[in-house]
C-alpha cells in the first residue's frame, strides 16, 4: 500500500511539472539584437586618401609651405577618417532568446 502511495505521488508530481511551466520557461522571449559593426580597412583607407587630399590643399593654400602641408595632411587625414568610418558601417542583426 505504502509502494503504491508513493508511486501515485511521483507520478503526480510529474505530470505537475509536465503541465505547469517553471518561472524562467514563462519569462523567456525572444529578442532582436542588432550591431554596428565597421570594417577597419575602409577607415585606414579614408585616413590616407583624407591625409594626401588634405596636404595637396595645404600646400597649395600655403604657396608650398611646409607647415600648411603638415596642416592640411593631419586635417584631411582626421576628416577622411570619419567620413570613411561613418560610411562603412553596416548593421548586424540576429535573434537571441533571453529570460
């Protein structure tokens, strides 16, 4: 009698646990998680061609000049980098189940 008491109980608490979902099963949903994600050619690329624009215009701005070459190459390298780094950026996105 008592072997088959505690059958009945197992059984019933498995089939609780089968139907009842357990706190962190009903918390859990699904997520859209999304990137920028660069590519660090482009922006060293951008930096050269910014720094070698930016020196042609600051040695012609400065009648040839050392100081306004060295000028205009740091600020076309700066300006070629954020631009190249603002363009070659792309998004990524993929689904995550959390809980």
């Amino acid at each position: 009698m008592r072997n088959k008491l505690i059958a009945t109980l197992v059984c019933s608490a498995l089939a609780v646990t089968a139907v009842v979902p357990t706190a962190a099963q009903a918390e859990r949903h699904r997520v859209r998680v999304c990137r920028d994600v660069s590519t660090r050619g482009a922006r060293n690329t951008g930096t050269a061609v910014g720094a070698v624009g930016g020196g042609v215009v600051g040695n012609a701005l400065g009648h040839g000049s050392v100081g306004g070459t060295v000028l205009g190459a740091v600020a076309g390298g700066v300006i070629g980098h954020q631009v190249a780094k603002h363009n070659a950026t792309r998004k990524v996105c993929h689904w995550e189940w959390r809980g």
